[in-house]
C-alpha cells in the first residue's frame, strides 16, 4: 500500500479588507488579496482555494504558480469564476515533480472532497 501525506504548505495568503488606496495589482485590489506576491512566480505546485468556513473548494496544479493563481481570478472559463468571491484563503505547495503535482493534487481533492472538482473525484 501507498502512503500519501499531504504536505504542508510553502505559503497561505488571506483575503483582507482594503483601507486607503488599492494596491497596484488588480488581483489584489479587486479580490482583497494584498500579499499575492507572497506565491513564488516561477516555482511548480498546488493551489488550494478555501472559503470563510474553511471549506475546501478547488485544487489546482500549475507549472508556474502566481501566474496560474491570476488566471483563476480573470479567466472566463475558471472553474472558480462563479465563486471567485468566496475564496477567503489561498494556500499554495511547492511541488517541482509535474508527476507528484498529479498525485497530490488527486489525493487532495478526494482526501478533502474538494467542492467544485469535477475531473479526478472518486469519493461521490
């Protein structure tokens, strides 16, 4: 038998409140997350997205993180684009290995039951 852990993750930003100016990124301005920098730009990994009851709601894997974390927030085809203001937390994994992203990110939505996966649910 294989044993999965799921890792803890490399960085978490919240959704704050704006006071003052916006911010010079639209994500952060508009979505209300302001350390949105925090996500390394270059580096492979998970996305976890979270609402205000910590309910896990979407996993995704990407080659480049930050810019695959904007993407969900401007896309019209993101499977988050009707929920986009429900995500309160943004935790992302560091996962460099194109085949463990597949593993982990399959283990996740179904350890966790990630609400709005379609693809790779084998807990329904």
């Amino acid at each position: 038998m294989i044993k999965i852990e799921i890792p803890s993750p490399d960085v978490v930003i919240t959704k704050k409140r704006q006071l003052g100016e916006p911010v010079e990124s639209v994500i952060s301005s508009h979505y209300g997350f302001t350390d949105y920098h925090r996500i390394p730009r270059d580096k492979g990994g998970i996305i976890l997205f979270f609402n205000a009851n910590d309910d896990l709601m979407y996993v995704g894997k990407a080659r480049k993180l930050r810019p695959r974390v904007k993407k969900h927030f401007e896309d019209t085809v993101s499977p988050i684009k009707s929920y986009r203001d429900d995500v309160n937390r943004i935790a992302v994994l560091v996962v460099e290995d194109p085949m463990d992203r597949e593993i982990y990110e399959t283990y996740i939505i179904n350890k966790l039951q990630a609400k709005y996966n379609t693809d790779k649910v084998f807990y329904k």
